[in-house]
C-alpha cells in the first residue's frame, strides 16, 4: 500500500503522463502544427531541458513498485526494441521503425542499424505526408474547424469549472498565453501546446524538423517514394472524438503540474532511447488513481488512439508492405501489445524479427 504522500503524487501525475503521450506520441500533426499556430502567443524559450527522470526516482523511492512496472513490461509483447524487420515469401524485406515526434537530438540522430534500413529502402512510410505541407493545419481547419475550435458559441470559460478559471488564466499567462486569445480552442488543442516542454517548442520555433519530418525531408531529396497511412483529419477527428470532459480536465490537471511536465517528458524520452516502448503503458497504468475515476477516460484514450488506429495503419499498410523494401516510421507506441502493429501484421502472415541495436 502506497503511503498518502505518494499517492497523491501518483494521482496527480498519472493524468499528465496521459496527456504527454497524447501530444507527442500518438498524434504526429499536432507535435508540428500546434507550435506553428501558436508562435505568436508564445514567449521565446530556451532550448535548454530541465526534465528529470522519473524511473531513476522510483528506484530510489519505490523499488517495488518499479520492480512490478518492469515485470508488466516484460509480459508485454514486442515491447523491446525500435527497429523491426518485415519479411513475407519472396518478397524484399521492409522495416518497421518506431518514431518520437520531436526534434530532441537524442531522437533525431538515428541508430545505425535504422540509418542503413532507411538509406536502402525505396519508399517512405509515415503516418501522415501532409506534416510536408505547411499548409496543412490551415486546409484541416478550413475543412473541418469544428475539430480545432468551438464553433457553436462556446468557449472555454464557460466550460472549465469556475473554481479554476483563475488558475487556468494565470498558468497560461505565465506562458504568454491570455486566455482570452484562445477561448475558442478547442481543450486538446491548447494541452498539445502547454504539454510541449520549453525546449521542444524553441527547437521547433527555430526551425529544427522532428524526426518523422526530418525522415520525410531525407526521403524526398533522395527520390524514394513517400506514403502516407493517415490524413490529418482522421488524426484530429480521433483526437476529437474523446469526450470533452476528458479534455477539460487534461487541461486543468496538465496546467496545475506545471514544471513537472518536464520530467514527464524526459522520462518518455528516456524509456523511447533505451527501446523500451513496453514500459510506458505499465508506466501509465501504475501512476492511474486507485479510486478509478479516470478508468473510463484512460479506456477511451486507448481505444481511440491507439488500437483502432492501429488497425486502421495495418490494413493500409498490406499493399506497400507486398511492394517491398519499405521504411514504416510510425509511432513506437503503436507497435508493442496484443493488439499493436507488430501482432497485427503477423496476423496478417508477415514474418516480423527484432533487430538488435536498434535503440539509441
């Protein structure tokens, strides 16, 4: 039984960590285009990281605890790794690479092992082509702004719980922020820009390209063919469709942790380096409140997020993957799990093997 101290630092956290693999894990638009959006709100940063890692903090505070998220992890399918080798019959070889959505140097620079596999294949799969155009956030707003702004009236005011209206408005001052500015965006929206650590936004600000773009970028100057298996509407349609008492309170919770964010994000860096993509949802689920209050949301989130797209990126991935010598760069936490895009294209009859070294 944990004691109340770091229970309630577990309860507070565990909806933030929620959020940090929302913005930078799962949804590979909103990494790029919410910080173009919002330059202009946001004060300039440094680029230094402040983030401290979490697990070394549960190995000296809560071995058990970390000794239980490591045997979970370990349970996990594929849960190691970040480079997979995709073989079918007579075909040539593809790769499944999985990707951060930041443009961390420690991301950036990729193993050796996933280099050689990029640099050999003919085509370039991401989840989505349009993070190329950067008129992409403009034409998905025009298409469907209700799935980035409140279109029928109301704004965030009215929605967030009037006893943190006031703490809300000062947290998102404190980041340039007024909240007047952006009253009409929509909750997920404004957590994928406060989620995003100091460093990463000033990264991006100075034009430094994320790792799926910077692949995209490598692709086309050297010809290989790029694909995509998700347009940026499917992605801000699922983001969407969570409930928006979910996202509200995200918003509140992510904001009240402030700083502490920092070392969310560092730790999801570090599990991500070290390949140990089957950490995180452990990770997730052991930091979740015992009362089971955010159960339903945490399901939803997974749901939606993760598995149905999972599906989705799979079916679309058969035909080029049946072509041949193809470079997949999706997401790592679309890979491990049961239902993840490894067991998913084995399902499908392709032989997946790990490849070894192919963490940072």
């Amino acid at each position: 039984m944990k004691n109340p101290q770091s229970r309630a630092r577990a309860d507070r956290i565990a909806d933030h960590v929620l959020r940090l693999v929302l913005a930078f894990n799962l949804l590979l638009f909103l990494s790029f285009a919410v910080v173009l959006i919002m330059a202009a709100a946001a004060k300039a940063e440094t680029t230094a990281c402040t983030g401290k890692d979490l697990i070394a903090e549960l190995a000296r505070d809560n071995p058990k605890e970390l000794a239980a998220i490591r045997a979970s992890a370990a349970a996990t399918a594929n849960g190691e790794g970040l480079l997979w080798k995709v073989e079918k019959n007579d075909i040539a070889p593809s790769y499944l690479f999985g990707t951060m959505h930041l443009a961390d140097p420690r991301v950036v620079n990729l193993p050796a092992s996933a280099r050689n596999a990029f640099d050999a294949s003919a085509t370039l799969v991401i989840e989505t082509t349009e993070i190329l155009d950067p008129q992409a956030s403009v034409k998905a707003m025009a298409e469907r702004p209700d799935l980035m702004m409140f279109t029928d009236g109301r704004t965030l005011e009215q929605l967030l719980p009037a006893d943190r209206i006031d703490a809300v408005r000062t947290a998102l001052a404190r980041r340039g922020i007024p909240l007047a500015a952006v009253s009409r965006m929509k909750p997920w929206m404004l957590i994928s820009l406060v989620a995003v650590p100091a460093c990463e936004t000033a990264r991006k600000k100075a034009g430094a390209s994320f790792l799926d773009l910077k692949l995209a970028e490598d692709a086309k100057a050297q010809g290989k063919r790029l694909l995509g298996l998700e347009t940026v509407v499917e992605q801000l349609d699922a983001m969407a469709s969570l409930p928006l008492e979910f996202h509200i309170h995200g918003l509140v919770e992510t904001l009240a942790l402030g700083s502490r964010m920092d070392d969310i994000h560092e730790t999801m860096l570090i599990l991500y380096t070290e390949g140990d993509t089957g950490m995180v949802m452990p990770l997730l689920r052991s930091l979740e409140p015992e009362d089971g209050k955010s159960k339903d949301g945490y399901a939803a989130f997974e749901q939606t997020m993760i598995e149905a797209r999972n599906a989705v990126m799979a079916e679309r991935a058969v035909p080029i993957l049946d072509d041949g010598n193809a470079f997949m760069a999706i997401g790592a936490l679309h890979l491990p799990g049961e239902k993840g895009l490894i067991e998913l294209l084995r399902a499908k009859g392709y032989r997946i093997s790990r490849v070894d070294g192919s963490s940072n």
